[in-house]
C-alpha cells in the first residue's frame, strides 16, 4: 500500500473521529458506543463502495487495505492508552482503595475465567482450555465509555478512582492468563494449575519492578532535560513505548504492567523533576495523544466486526448470552460478596452499596477484548473451530456489554443520585454562590459607573443576581456544625497548602527535591485532615515535623561510622523545609481571613486559623534551635528566600512586559538570561558546618583544662564527635561497647528511674559509671538541643586513663564522689538516714533532693550539673541556653 494513501485513509479517520465526541453529546450516547457504531458500518461499506464518489471511494478504498492485525493493538495502541491512563491518576487515591482495586483487578479477573470458562465448557462441546481462553479474554474491563459517562454526569471521583485503576491492573492480569493459557493451547499440552498460576505471578510482579525502575530511570533523566519542554514530553512517548517492548520481549514479563507502574511513577514524580511549564503542557499532551489512540483503536476493531461474526451461528448466540449471563454473575459475587469482606480487614476500605452496583454494571468491554480474539484469530495452530468461536463471542459479547451496559449505565447513576452533591458540599456551593454574586454586584456597578451605562441595564443585571440569590439558600451554612465547618475549612488549607509549594517550585524559590520532599508533607496532610478532622491536622502537624527516615538513618551512619556528608545534608534538607513551611504556614493564615471567614463565618475561621497559628510556634521553636546552632547557614537561607522572591518578581515583571509589547522577544531573552545570571549566588549555598574534630571540641571542654598538648593530641584521637539532634535518646551501647560521653556543647537531660530528671551542660560527663562499676545503665538520656557530643568506648576508656595517670586522677574524683552520692541516696531510700540533708559537695549547698546515679544514672550529685540547671552551663547562643528542644 503506497505511504500516500495509508495517509489519507488516517486523516480521514481522524477527520472522522473529530466530530463523535460532540454527536455523541447529542445523541446522549456514551463515546465508545458511537464509535463503535462508526466502525461497524465502515467495516461494512468498505466492501461494496463502487457507487461512492472519488474522494469517498479512494478512503473507503484505503480502509479496506489496512492490515490491523493484534501486534499493531498491543504495540501501538495500548501502550499510549494505558500509559495516558496512569499518567492522569492520583496516585495517593489510587493507594487510598488499592486494596478493592487489587481484588477486583486480579481476583475478579481469575473468577471470572473459571465461571466462564467452566459453564462453557460444561454446555458446549469446546474444550476447557478454549473456554477458559474466551473467560480470560472477555474479563478484561474497558473504563474508556464508563469515564465518559462519568464525567459526563458528574460522578464522585472516588467512583473514578476504582473503576480506572481496576481496568488498568486487570488487563494485565486478563493478558498475562490469556499468554498462558495460549501457550497451552499452541503446544498441545496439558493444563496445569501451578504453571498458570507460575507464569501469571512472576508475569504480573516482574512487569512491576521493570516499569518502576524504568519510571525512576526517565524520572532522573528529566532533571537532566528540564528547561526543554518537547524534548521532557518526547521522553514520556519514548518511555511509554520502551516500557511495553522490553518487558515484553526482552524480559519476558507483562508489558502491560510495566507501563502502567512506569506512568504512574512518572505521573508522581513529574510534578517535582519536570521543569512547571512542561508538567502543565505534558497533560494535555496526552490527553491528545489518548484520544487518538483510543478513538482509533475502537474504530479499527469495530471494523472487523463485521468479519468475525460472520460465520456466527443460533448455538453460538444462546452461548454469548450464556457468557454475558455469567459474567454479570461472577462480577456480582465479587462486588457483593467478596469486596465487603474485604472491608473487613485492614487491606481493604469502605465502598458504598451504589458505588458497588455502578462497578457491577458498568463492566463494560472494549478494544483490548477484541484485539485479543483477534490475535488468536492469527494463531494457525490453534484449531479452526476454536479461533472462530473464541472470535464470534468475543465480539458478540463486547457488543452486548455496550448496547447494554453502555446505554443504561447514565440512568443507573443518576436513579441512584451519585451525580449530585453531598449535603456538604451543596452548602458550600450556596455560600460560595452568594459571597460571588455578592462581590460582583459591587464590581458590576462601578463597571457601569466607568462605562457610562444606563440606570435601566444595571436593573436588569442586578435582577439576575437577584432572581439567582432567591433560588439559593443562604441559611444552610447555618445548619452545619461547628466542627463540620472548621474540617470543612482545614480541608480547603490543605489543598491551597499543596498549591502554595508547587508555586515555590514554580518560581524556583526551591529545587526539585525540597520540592518533592514538601508535596509529600502536604498530601499527607491532606490525607489526615480528610479522615480525622481536626484531631487529624493536630496528629499531622506533629508527624510532619518528626525526622524522616532517611534523616534516621542518616544519624545512625553517623554514630555508628562517623558518617557527617550525609547527615550535613539533611540537616540542610530539613532546614529549607521549616523555613519554607514557616513562610506558607504565615500566608496561609492570611488566606484564611481573606477568602475563608466569607464562606464558613468567623467562629469557623477562628478556630482554623488558631490551628495553624499553633503549628507556626512548632516551627518557630524547631527553627529557633537550628538559628542558633547554625546562624550562618539560617542567615543564607534567608538571603536565597529572598534572592529567589525578587528573582521570580522581576521575570514575572518582564513577562508582563512582553505581553503589553512594551518589550520584544529578543529583549524578554537578554533580560532572563542577566536574571539567572545576577541572582546566580542564591544557588550555591554555603555548607551546613557539623564537621566536627575532636581537636577543636576538646579546648572547649573544662574537663580538659591544664592537661599538656601531647595528652590532648592523644585524647583527640580517641574521642569520636557526635551530634545529637533535640529529643534523640543517646545510647549507652554501641554495638557491644558501652560507651561514655563528654558534652561539648548543647546540654543533656537524664531521665532517672524514679521519674525526675537530671540536666548536664557543656563540660560535663556521664557514662563513665557503668564503666567504671561494670554496670548497665539504666537511665535515658536526651538531647535538649542540637549537642555536640565527644564519644569514647570502653576499650579507649581503659587506654586513655592507663596513658594519662592526670586526666585518670579527675575521673577518679567524679567518680568516688557519684560512688558517695549512691550509698546517701540508697541509704536515704532504705529507711537509714530520714531527714538528714546530703554533705555538701565541692562548696556547694546541699542538693534539693538524692540524685540517683552508679546503677541508674552517671549523673553525679558533686556536679554543678546535678543542680545548676543546663541554661546555666550552656555556651552562649547555644539552644539549651534557650530551651529549645
């Protein structure tokens, strides 16, 4: 077939398909029904059009020599379809109900195989392995006319949700068992439960890890091509095609998984890794690209139609009904049945009686069926008689689930209401209505006052928002309570909280990755505020400013290895984090008043905006603590904030320039190039400083005053820095070494045994009594603030003191003196000694109350600590001087 020709025949189509999605508005048809209305009559008037004109004649002439055949569905097609799918999917949503949406993809999929393939089976003369084929092609779903219908109407997006990730786990699972069982049927072997059961898992599971490595490839390659928006969007084409080849004839695992796992990884991570402008660009790219492909795919399949029932015969027909009867069986068992159960368990969630009947129904069957029959159809060594059956049914049922399924699937959805709002939502949509109209009347009459309109038009609009005002019922909000309202409230904070950071991205006020880490912050916020209410912004508030693991992980490098590059840099993480929180954290509280109080009143707002006025303390007193750790790098933060702020003002400010023609493009060019250029320094920030060397910690430490430089030469090289971040308990054991510690700087709290607490600051030690004494220690011991900290194991412990007979001398001393402070306070404990107040120590006045140390704690009572509270003892500027823990 000449290239020119094969042109024309798809620009024709694609001609064609242009004008269904509007008749099909009109005609109240679901999209993929017309089309394969359209496909059907094309595959029968492309044999006889000799009576067309030329134009007409030479198409119709080109469709009829199209060669589709099954490896142009599935290789050209399908991977756009499903990759255009996935891209679009919320991924946090898609978690939320990944439980039913497994269940209905995998198991769903395997029941409906069984049902079918053993009632065929059993009332036909077709052999099982046919039957159970036919059972795996039919189970797969197609959401492309349920999506439709949805939107059409308005459907929750939750309903969405399930039946778009559904269809796309179940294809896999449909074609994985379908290569199977294929294999089985080419061969002429036997059927064997553990080889399908064999090949389907490590199908399914390998095409996951294959589509989430090449997703996380492609996303790390977008870093690399951001600031080029065709070429970021030209990869996504290329990884969505090299996604579904390699897995499939080079790994030899479901390419159909593999691209669905790529999508959504990239659909999650693209936001953050893309440069904004293309993220914004790349889906309405594929949304483009999805209607072609699926446009296309629905005609060339229904084309064939016409040639795959042509030999159909009455059996054959009382065996379609017999599958459609089935089908609708099994899915019901599933959805009724089984999905509840599953509520039951922490795997699965709550899914309503009406979103079930719509899942139920709205079953239908697509494109991907019919390629599959089709390359069947292509299988010469699978017998006549089974290609034909397997064909005939196929498309005989796909017909029946949309001229069924299809029409009435909008009827079912309204008669049971899913199309309009919840009561909630109805309230805030009055409000919103009335605080609009209520804005715009006054805009509206100045408007007309500027413009010199008549008195009488300004009447006729101001009765339009009159009449529109009367329908509305603006005392509902009243009706809400409290409670509802503020969640009501938080709910909004949290999606404008998302927004906010993806605007700080957007105006490269952060990079990439602070980027990612504060979307993941705010979707879990999202998450909690949407499940718990207020109750849930407070537990979030407090997990969002917990550690991460990697920070975690990160310290335990460090104290296990002295590992401080990585722990330098998430330090540094965590810092941009508090300052750009803190700063959406202020705004946000703004826009409360602003656009929040009008919709849900004062009292509501009100208690929102205490809420969110007590996470910006939390972050405030986070901050303070690393402020006066690191002043340094604060203050370059703070300078970058700023610097990114005015960057983003002034290109912002010469983009408005350029739309007003005040400059030209050429001029707009120069001028951003001198703006990354002036601002260039705000990127290279100055190194988070937690190198700590031991030498310099040591001349800090009154411990080890008056000892010569050899001797602290020698201690350097055994004592190993530490730091400790606020909260962190410091372990008595490393590995199988104890170990004690001398406070550098920062302070410490112990938390002794009988539920009071002892404070050391700089200079002081502990650990060195279970040492000492042979003892565990029993006592927790916290870090106040960010303390850096000198460690020294048991083995460097008994070699440092045989080296150095004058720092052995001074350790001795604290330690006869906490031995003393132990037999008073057990003594005190047992009874012996009542009322007798403790001996003073080094001058000065007795302790208020028995330390308890040796056993349960190396905090001594002859140490200024044991009575001098740490603010006292802490360096200046330090945060324990300041309470910040």
């Amino acid at each position: 077939m000449q290239i020119g020709h094969l042109v024309f025949g798809l620009a024709g189509l694609l001609a064609l398909v242009s004008f269904m999605p509007p008749v099909a508005g009109r005609l109240r048809l679901p999209y993929s029904v017309l089309l394969a209305i359209v496909g059907f009559v094309l595959g029968l008037i492309i044999h006889v059009h000799s009576w067309a004109p030329l134009v007409m004649s030479d198409f119709l002439d080109s469709l009829q020599h199209f060669e589709v055949s099954s490896e142009t569905f599935l290789f050209v097609f399908l991977p756009i379809l499903l990759f255009e799918t996935a891209l679009a999917l919320n991924v946090r949503r898609l978690l939320d109900d990944i439980g039913p949406i497994l269940m209905m993809a995998i198991v769903a999929v395997i029941v409906c195989t069984v049902a079918v393939g053993f009632s065929l089976s059993a009332a036909s003369d077709y052999g099982l392995v046919v039957c159970l084929m036919l059972g795996a092609i039919v189970a797969t779903t197609d959401p492309v006319a349920v999506v439709g219908v949805f939107r059409e109407v308005g459907a929750p997006k939750r309903l969405t949700t399930l039946v778009e990730g559904e269809s796309l786990f179940n294809d896999a699972a449909s074609i994985a068992l379908y290569s199977v069982l294929l294999t089985v049927l080419y061969g002429g072997g036997q059927l064997s439960t553990g080889k399908v059961f064999y090949g389907f898992v490590l199908s399914f599971l390998g095409g996951g890890v294959a589509g989430f490595l090449m997703g996380r490839l492609a996303s790390g390659l977008f870093i690399w091509l951001r600031g080029w928006p065709t070429a970021e969007i030209t990869l996504t084409v290329a990884l969505a095609y090299l996604t579904f080849y390699i897995s499939e004839h080079y790994l030899g695992v479901s390419g159909v998984v593999a691209t669905v796992i790529a999508g959504l990884v990239v659909g999650s991570t693209g936001r953050t890794r893309m440069s904004p402008a293309t993220f914004e660009q790349l889906s309405s790219s594929w949304s483009q690209f999805g209607f072609w492909a699926n446009s296309l795919i629905f005609v060339f399949a229904a084309m064939l139609i016409p040639r795959m029932i042509a030999d159909i015969t009455w059996m054959q027909v009382l065996l379609i009904l017999l599958v459609f009867v089935v089908t609708l069986a099994a899915r019901g068992v599933m959805v009724f049945g089984v999905l509840p159960l599953l509520g039951l368990t922490r795997f699965g969630t709550k899914v309503s009686r009406s979103y079930k009947a719509v899942m139920w129904w709205g079953g239908l069957r697509g494109a991907v069926s019919l390629a599959l029959a089709l390359a069947v159809t292509e299988q010469h060594n699978v017998p006549y008689e089974a290609r034909q059956f397997i064909a005939v049914a196929t498309t005989g049922f796909v017909l029946m689930t949309l001229f069924i399924n299809g029409t009435s699937l909008r009827f079912l959805i309204r008669r049971l209401r899913l199309n309009e709002l919840s009561p909630f939502e109805r309230t805030l949509r009055n409000q919103a209505v009335v605080v609009a109209l209520d804005d715009l009347r006054e805009k509206t009459d100045e408007l007309a006052s500027n413009e010199h309109i008549g008195a009488d038009v300004r009447h006729r609009v101001h009765a339009v928002f009159d009449a529109t005002l009367a329908s509305v019922d603006g005392g509902e909000l009243a009706q809400l309570s409290h409670d509802q309202k503020v969640s009501m409230g938080l709910a909004m904070m949290a999606a404008r909280e998302e927004e906010m950071f993806f605007d700080t991205l957007k105006a490269q006020v952060v990079d990439w990755r602070a980027a990612e880490s504060l979307l993941a912050r705010a979707e879990h916020m999202s998450d909690a505020v949407r499940s718990g209410g207020v109750k849930g912004f407070e537990a979030a508030i407090a997990a969002d400013l917990r550690y991460s693991p990697a920070f975690r992980l990160a310290l335990r490098m460090h104290y296990l290895f002295g590992m401080q590059g990585w722990l330098a840099r998430e330090l540094a993480k965590r810092f941009t984090n508090l300052m750009t929180k803190r700063s959406v954290a202020q705004r946000l509280m703004h826009f409360a008043e602003k656009e929040i109080q009008p919709l849900l009143g004062p009292e509501a707002t009100a208690a929102i905006i205490d809420a969110h006025r007590h996470r910006l303390v939390l972050l405030e007193n986070a901050l303070q603590a690393m402020n006066l750790q690191y002043p340094v790098f604060a203050q370059w933060l703070q300078e970058a904030y700023l610097g990114r702020m005015a960057r983003a003002l002034e290109r912002l400010r010469y983009r408005d320039m350029l739309s007003q023609f005040l400059i030209t493009g050429e001029m707009y060019s120069d001028l951003v190039k001198q703006i990354d250029h002036r601002w260039s320094h705000v990127q290279k920030h100055p190194a988070l400083d937690i190198a700590m060397s031991a030498s310099d910690l040591i001349r800090r430490v009154p411990f080890f005053e008056g000892l010569a430089p050899d001797a602290l030469r020698a201690i350097a090289k055994l004592l190993k820095p530490r730091l400790a971040v606020p909260d962190q308990q410091i372990r008595m054991q490393v590995g199988r070494s104890r170990a004690m510690y001398i406070v550098a700087s920062g302070a410490v709290t112990i938390h002794l045994p009988d539920q009071t607490t002892v404070e050391l600051g700089t200079g002081e030690i502990f650990g060195e009594m279970a040492m000492v004494a042979g003892t565990e220690f029993e006592a927790k011991v916290t870090s106040l603030g960010y303390s850096r900290l000198l460690m020294l194991l048991e083995g460097d412990f008994d070699t440092l003191l045989k080296r150095d007979p004058a720092l052995r001398e001074k350790i001795d001393t604290v330690v006869k003196q906490r031995r003393r402070a132990l037999e008073v306070w057990q003594e005190f404990q047992s009874g012996e000694r009542q009322h007798e107040p403790l001996p003073e120590l080094r001058g000065e006045a007795p302790a208020q109350r028995p330390p308890v140390v040796g056993k349960s704690t190396e905090a001594a009572a002859a140490s200024p600590a044991a009575a001098t509270p740490a603010a006292d003892q802490a360096e200046p500027g330090d945060p324990a001087a300041t309470g910040a823990a």
